[in-house]
C-alpha cells in the first residue's frame, strides 16, 4: 500500500520523533511512504481559521491539490492536521461557489482543486484499510502487563458528521489499536476533554490538565497515549507547568502510540525517540524491555 505522508508542521520540526516513529512502523505493516516535497502548514484548525478563514480554506485547497496531482492518497498522523484537510474537503463539496471562489485563487499558482483525493488519519488506515490483524502480527516484544489511557481530544473526532472517524461520545478506535499491540488501554472519566491548548488564558488550560492527569492518576495506568502532537504539547510539558505553578507531580509518561507499536515491534527506545520526552517512560520501558 502507497500512501502520500502529510507530516503537518509539529512533527517533523518540534517532534520529529513522532516522524521518526512512523517512518519505522508503517513500513512492517506494509505501507510505503511517498514523500513529496510541496505540502504548506494544513494550516493550523484553530488560531489560522480564525484569523482569516478563506486564506485558511485556499492553502488547505492548495495541499489537496498537490496530492492529487500525484494519484496518490493522503494520510496525516497529526489531529490537527486531519480536522482541516477534511473540512476543507466537507466545505468544497457542500458549495460550488466557494469551490470555484477558491480555484480562482488557485489558478494564480497553476493549481486546481477537484475533489478526488482521499484524506484519512494513520490509525483509520490501520483499522479499515489494513486490518488490525495487521498490527498484531507485526508485534515481536510482548506489551502485556502494560496498561494506557488514552487520550483522543477534539480534533481526530469531532465535527463527527465532517470526520466520520468513530462514535464521538463512545469511541474506540485508539483503545483497539492499542490492544492490537497487546498492551490493555484503561477507562478513565477524563478521556475525552479537550487538552486545552485553544485556549486564550494562562489557568485554564492547566486546570483542563490537571483534571486529566487526576482522572488518569486514579486509573492506575502506566502511561498515557494518544495521536495529537498539540495534545501532547500540552501533556508532556504540561505536567512541568503544574509541578512548577502547583506543586503537584504527576510524573505521567506521555507517549505518542507509533512509539508505542514501535516498542511492539522490536524497536528500542532511542529509536523511536522516547529520551527525547521531558517526562520519562523509565518505569514502562522496564516493563517491556527490562
């Protein structure tokens, strides 16, 4: 199976170990990476489409653009960057007028939009396209005894009737690819809050994630996972910031879940980049890899 990467902006220049950890799993569950050189920032969901949502919509038009001319589909690995290729994609389709409004801005640079290109997340790929069967025979080095709760946030599910990825109040998805990997993903009443990272105040983003870092503490789980680079901004350094402002520790390892099948598949730590973390996953990595 070829597919056409959409690295986005976070990974590969503020987390190039989620990049890293992609380019070393994909391959052992079939996929080939084709990488092209043209993509822009999707551009951001939030703050950009705020700002000015047409110029948002034409260069999100412009990135579909490119992939189509290459026959290829798309897939991201970053929440981020899936909520704005696939609500450009629902808003094209929806209105003619803004379409041709766009492709007119597009023209300027020899490029047009037509609708064809398939846009999905990495983990729907897994899941629809290649099976989860997949993951389970890639899978070299045990990951049973570990327990992780998963974090989904906003942007991989919801507007639900735009992303059609899974139930958004009861989802799945990330639970399944995690016990695909023989690790067993934990409840918790905190799962699906928002990071808080949109948010414009100082408190309140720490106050959304310190309910989350309770709600996980009380699981009992070893780490946390998830599939957003933002979420894991928030989550990674966020623990610092609570500790710092609060003093209270949480001491949650944060892991991306490609390293996390990374460490299925054989890989090491290193290799899949989890020393790079400012909350360490020394206690797990004891767990798998002793």
């Amino acid at each position: 199976m070829k597919i056409i990467p959409f690295w986005g902006c976070m990974m590969p220049l503020k987390y190039p170990q989620m990049e890293l950890a992609i380019r070393r799993t994909l391959p052992n569950l079939g996929v080939e990476l084709v990488d092209i050189d043209d993509f822009t920032c999707c551009p951001d969901p939030i703050y950009f489409k705020a700002r000015d949502k047409m110029k948002w919509l034409t260069i999100a038009a412009r990135n579909l653009a490119v992939a189509e001319e290459t026959g290829l589909d798309i897939v991201t690995m970053c929440s981020g960057c899936i909520s704005t290729l696939k609500e450009a994609q629902y808003l094209l389709a929806e209105d003619q007028a803004l379409k041709d409004e766009v492709n007119k801005r597009l023209k300027r640079i020899n490029k047009e939009y037509k609708g064809k290109v398939k846009v999905s997340h990495a983990v729907v790929v897994i899941r629809d396209d290649l099976g989860l069967d997949v993951v389970k025979k890639s899978v070299k080095r045990s990951l049973e005894g570990i327990t992780v709760a998963i974090h989904y946030g906003c942007h991989i599910l919801k507007p639900s009737q735009i992303m059609h990825v899974d139930d958004a109040d009861y989802p799945s998805i990330l639970d399944d690819f995690v016990a695909a990997m023989g690790a067993t993903p934990l409840e918790h009443h905190e799962k699906l809050l928002c990071c808080g990272k949109g948010c414009m105040d100082d408190e309140l983003p720490l106050d959304m994630t310190e309910a989350i870092f309770s709600s996980i503490e009380k699981s009992g789980a070893d780490c946390m996972g998830l599939v957003c680079p933002t979420c894991f901004s928030s989550f990674d350094l966020g623990q610092i910031m609570i500790s710092r402002k609060r003093g209270k520790n949480y001491n949650i390892p944060v892991i991306y879940l490609f390293q996390l099948l990374g460490l299925a598949q054989g890989l090491g730590p290193e290799e899949v980049g989890l020393h790079t973390h400012r909350v360490k996953a020394d206690k797990v990595l004891e767990k798998i890899v002793g």
